[in-house]
C-alpha cells in the first residue's frame, strides 16, 4: 500500500451546496461537529497504509489549505504526505480545471514523477469508511487496467448517479453518466425480482499509472464519468469492486442535513469515531463543553461550546458553539465558531444594540443550518412556518425548505424566518 498514490479531487464549485460553499469549497465544508468533509478521503487513505495523497485544489480553496497544511504533517523520518496541487496557469496551459479529469490531466507530471504501482482517485466530498486495501488487492489480483468501487442503488437514485453493467467476472461492460428514466435506464437494471436496483459508481477509481496517462493524453476531454469511463471500457480491462457499506455524495443542502442529523440516531450508519480508525482532523485544543440547565436530546455537542439553552434536541452542535439563556434549538446543524467574542467585541456590539456570535438568549431555532461565525439575536425564531422550499433573504437562504444562515452572517433580534 505503500507503493499506492491517493489522488483526492477538491476543486468543485459546489453549486448546489450554496451558501456554504460561499466561502469555502466542498471537501471544507464541516461536517459532524469538528470535522469537515475531506477529513474522509484522507483518514480512510492513512488507515489503509496509503500516505502519500495529493489533494487538488481550485475553487475557494484558501480555508481548505489551510486546514490540510494544520492537520495532517508528517515526522522527518517518514516518506509520506498529504500536499497541495493547486490549479495554475504554466507554459502548457492557462485554463482552470474544466472537470475531473481534466485537473488530472493538468498534475500528470507531479503525478507520474512520484513512480506509484497504483493511483488511486477519490472525491473530496463523500461521507462513508472504505478498507482500499481490499479494493487495492482485487485489482491486483485480476491484473485490472482500471477499477471502479460500485454499491447498488434504487431506481429513485440511479438518475443522478453513474450506472454501470457488469459481466459475471466481474468486467464493466457498460457505463452511463446519469441516465434518464426509460428505455436507457432499463437497459441497466440488476436481474432478479423485487425492488429494482442499479449499480452505481461510487467515484472511486483505482487505475494503472500509464493506463490513467494514456486514456488522459489520447481523450481530451474533460470529465471522468461522462467521457474517459465510458471510453476506457472499450479499450481497457476495467472491472468493478463491490461495495455494500454506507456511502453518501454531499453534494446539495438536503442530503448534508440529512447526514449530518443521522449522526444523532442511536445505531448511526456513519461513526466518526471507531477505536481502530477513528476519522482524523485539525486538533484544536479546546476545552470540554460547558453546559448550564440544558435538557440535550440525541446531540452532538462539540468542544469548546458554552450552552445556556433551554433544549437541545436531534441537533449536531459544533465547535465554540455560543447558545444564551432559555433557547430551544431543535433538528439544527449548528456549525460554531472560528473564535470566541472577546470582552472588547460583547462591549461593542451591546453599545450597538447588535448581537455577539452565537444563539441569542430565547431564540428558536428549528429545522435548520446554522454556518461558522454566525450571530442569531435575542428572540430569533428560524422555524419557517410557511415551509417556504426555497428563498433568499437577508443574509439567510432556503433551500429545499430548509433555512441557511450563512456564514458570518447576523440575524438581528427579535427576526422571524
């Protein structure tokens, strides 16, 4: 494993997780408290031996260097790494990244120069736990040109995913970029009776360094699923690895909720930590959360927090979370804070009538995403009664019915969303 290379794609605009792309790019969007999406890639890379992984970077990229360059170093005396491929003009080109595998494409001569037995490609955006060592093995075992974790799905799911058919030996045959429901769609349906299931990729190849070269240098195109897989299929020996475990694409507001509030259940399908491969992330040195006359339900309370509230229920709360006297705040993602408030900032903005950062003293807070820095006045209620699916306002979005406050924004008292 060690002679395998992790390639993670972090450069995506991240439309429609908008407004908490609005600063940041995906894989550093935070996720589950205190952590943030690449955090995924790169642990499950270290617990399968793979330590040498190149992230690349493009779009509002500064937050997630930030966070690569404080939480993942590596001791003088070992070989690996997790650095930076950021997109820049050079004597070849002066584009941006147009897709996938174009930003591969652009890195082939830092990629190629570190001489790996395998590169294996991963998105910096999806929430699950993958052993690449077993993937790495079935591969290698095969003697594949190019591999492509898959897990079945349903057919409300296959139409935004790429869907693919495979023969008995495990060889991909066929692949479709999101396919449309009908004809095209049935053609890819798993045989058997009951619920109809596709097999989908999961964006995760495992290729041969001169055969990812050659499809990239003989293909120009721009994108993985929707030109170089398709392509490769007819040239290649590219074959499917199985995967039956919890896999999530964060890839729009909703389905970043959801993940998010199922780390709450009781039998979670997702857990953060495991004794034996725990997800790692930047170490803060915070102090436990304090907590004051809170009843907490099914929540997820960060460090460094000072709660006052009156509940907390079936919410993620995150850290340096800041929540006054007699607050409710129920089915929230609360992201805290990059800071406290300092003396001189609570002078300030009482002077100001304005409000310090975190939930004001008896807001209500409902079925919400509360983003980093954000300052929620006294009184707020963020319920969206009218259930309102989408709408922007006043540094606030609504998104699939479900209220943004985004990131350093401020709400001021007595405001009702």
């Amino acid at each position: 494993m060690k002679d395998v290379l992790g390639i993670i794609l972090g450069g995506g605009q991240g439309k429609r997780l908008f407004p908490l792309t609005l600063y940041r790019s995906k894989p550093a969007v935070p996720i589950g408290g205190k952590y943030r999406l690449i955090d995924i890639p790169i642990s499950n890379c270290l617990h399968a031996g793979i330590d040498k992984v190149f992230v690349l970077t493009q779009f509002n990229s500064t937050s997630l260097h930030r966070h690569i360059s404080t939480s993942y170093r590596f001791d003088h005396f070992s070989d690996g790494f997790v650095e930076i491929l950021a997109a820049m003009q050079t004597m070849d080109t002066t584009d941006w990244y147009q897709g996938t595998a174009d930003a591969v494409r652009q890195q082939l001569r830092h990629i190629m120069s570190r001489r790996a037995d395998q590169c294996l490609i991963l998105s910096g955006d999806h929430l699950y736990r993958m052993d690449y060592r077993i993937f790495v093995e079935e591969h290698r075992r095969r003697g594949a040109d190019l591999s492509i974790a898959v897990k079945p799905v349903s057919r409300e799911q296959a139409p935004s995913l790429g869907i693919l058919k495979m023969a008995p030996d495990g060889r991909i045959v066929d692949f479709r970029e999101k396919p449309q429901p009908g004809p095209e769609l049935e053609e890819l349906r798993l045989p058997g009776p009951g619920e109809e299931r596709y097999l989908a990729s999961m964006g995760i190849y495992l290729f041969e360094p001169q055969v990812m070269t050659s499809l990239l240098m003989t293909n120009k195109k721009e994108d993985f699923g929707k030109h170089i897989i398709p392509d490769a299929i007819q040239e290649v020996g590219v074959y499917a690895h199985m995967f039956d475990g919890y896999w999530e694409d964060i890839g729009t507001i909703r389905s970043f909720y959801d993940a998010n509030l199922a780390l709450t259940t009781p039998e979670p399908h997702f857990e953060f930590y495991q004794h034996k491969g725990p997800i790692y992330t930047r170490p803060r040195f915070l102090p436990g959360a304090r907590i004051e006359g809170c009843q907490i339900d099914r929540s997820i309370i960060s460090e460094g927090s000072y709660i006052q509230a009156q509940s907390i229920a079936n919410s993620v709360i995150g850290v340096r979370s800041i929540i006054g006297p007699g607050a409710r705040v129920k089915d929230t993602v609360m992201m805290g804070a990059d800071f406290y408030n300092t003396p001189a900032d609570l002078a300030r903005h009482a002077s100001l009538n304005t409000s310090a950062i975190g939930i004001g003293a008896g807001a209500v807070i409902e079925r919400a995403i509360i983003d980093k820095n954000a300052r929620i006045g006294a009184g707020v209620v963020i319920t969206n009664a009218a259930r309102i699916q989408e709408a922007d306002g006043v540094d606030y979005y609504i998104r699939d019915g479900i209220v943004v406050v985004a990131k350093n924004a401020a709400i001021p008292p007595g405001t009702v969303i």
